[in-house]
C-alpha cells in the first residue's frame, strides 16, 4: 500500500498481544504503547488491570476531530487494501470488509475510553523522538505500525532516534511488523539493531504468531544486556 501520511487507524488488544508475543508477566509491567494513535490496545489492556500509557500526536486533538480524521483516511486504505489484496494474508480476516468492520470496532472502543487532550494520563500527547518520560519509565514499550511500516516516511536518522529515545525510556522495546507499507523489508532496521548494540542492549528477532502483511511476521526485540 502506497499512503501518502502516517496516518490514524488502530488495532485491538488481541492483535497487539499476538504481534508482540506478549505474557502475562509482560502485562503486569508498566507498558509504553507508543504511537498507538486509535488503537484499543489502552481501553483493553486497562480494563483487564494493565498499566499502560500511550503515547501519540493525536491525542493533542478531541475525540471527534480523531474521529473525522478516522473517517477521511477510510476512503483511502480501503482503496489499498482491494488494490493489493495479494499482499496480505486472509487468515485472521475473510476479506476486506470483514478487516475494516473489526477495525471501526477497536477505534470506536478507543473513542469512548479517550477522554480527550490533557484529560488522562493514558493518553499524552507527544511524538518520537522527544518523549515527555524520565529514564527507564516503563518495563516494556511496544511500537505498532510506525517505525519500519513507515520506512518511506521517517528516514534512517529518524528511526536511529526514535530507537535510542524509545531505549532510553524503557528496559524493553519491541517493534513490529519489520517490513514497509509494500511489505518489503524495511531499509531501516540494520540501523535499528546498530543503535541498541552500541548503547549495550541486545537485539533479537523473533517470529510471531500473526501474518496480516505478507511476510510481516517477526518483530524486534531490544533488550538489557544479559
Ligand atoms: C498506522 S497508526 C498505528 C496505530 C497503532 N499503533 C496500531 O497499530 O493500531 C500510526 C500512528 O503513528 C502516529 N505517529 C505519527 N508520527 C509519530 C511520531 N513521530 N511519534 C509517535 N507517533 C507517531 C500517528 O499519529 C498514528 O496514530
């Protein structure tokens, strides 16, 4: 798929927990989901006892310009998603309307769990690579279609950035998918894994339990030293 910004769709809890392998020792850390604009990921988690903040641009707007933002990139990412269907993988999804239904769902559970801007601690409004986070904040935080998906869009320095900002606020960093929004290997993660070896973390690539994206099946894992 071709898209012309990075722009606001979002995934449910039960997407987030296969793209990135999570555990139930994963959830009862404190959890950075960073760049989760729409996603329900927060409203789920939360309301199963987790303790997670997201963090994204949106969030600076109300819930129904979120909303009307929602509705205008619709056109388009249907529009993709019929254009290339033999780019993705109808496992976990009959077609495309079946795909966009479960889609409005998660991002209407978003919007009636967002209280709008500055009125939840679960929702900063903030964008890598300046996160508004001291030092090793969070146990874990999960990136969801940004870093690598928008490889076109946020250069190498960008994802260099984004790595060490994301490396300094937390103790663990996983990242997913690895491959671009044309399912291509993203031209960015060598960096990626360059930039946690030289702040002493260790890198590892693991395959997930989930395939939208056609070879979109492994995430990234920067961890602390052993
Ligand atoms: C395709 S959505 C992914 C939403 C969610 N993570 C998911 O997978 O369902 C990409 C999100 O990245 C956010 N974004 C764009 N630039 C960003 C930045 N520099 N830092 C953090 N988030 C950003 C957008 O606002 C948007 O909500």
């Amino acid at each position: 798929m071709q898209l012309r910004d990075i722009v606001p769709w979002g995934r449910s809890f039960g997407e987030y927990r296969a793209m990135f392998a999570l555990t139930g020792a994963d959830l009862s850390g404190r959890i950075l989901g960073c760049a989760d604009g729409p996603a329900s990921f927060n409203a789920e988690a939360t309301a199963r006892g987790a303790d997670v903040v997201s963090v994204d641009p949106i969030y600076a707007l109300a819930a129904e310009d979120i909303e009307r933002r929602i509705a205008a990139v619709r056109p388009e990412i249907e529009a993709g998603l019929h254009a290339h269907r033999e780019r993705f993988v109808w496992t976990h999804f009959d077609g495309v309307d079946e795909l966009v239904a479960a889609r409005l769902d998660s991002m209407a559970r978003f919007l009636l769990d967002y209280p709008g801007p500055g009125a939840s601690p679960r929702y900063r409004a903030a964008r890598l690579p300046d996160l508004p986070f001291s030092d090793g904040a969070f146990d874990l935080a999960l990136v969801s279609h940004l870093l690598f998906s928008y490889s076109d869009h946020l250069d190498a320095n960008a994802h260099r950035r984004a790595a060490a900002e994301l490396m300094r606020v937390a103790r663990e960093v996983r990242i997913f998918p690895l491959v671009d929004l044309q399912a291509r290997p993203s031209p960015h993660l060598e960096l990626v894994c360059a930039t946690a070896d030289a702040a002493g973390r260790q890198h590892r690539i693991d395959p997930v339990d989930y395939e939208f994206q056609r070879g979109g099946n492994r995430m990234l894992r920067l961890m602390p030293p052993a």
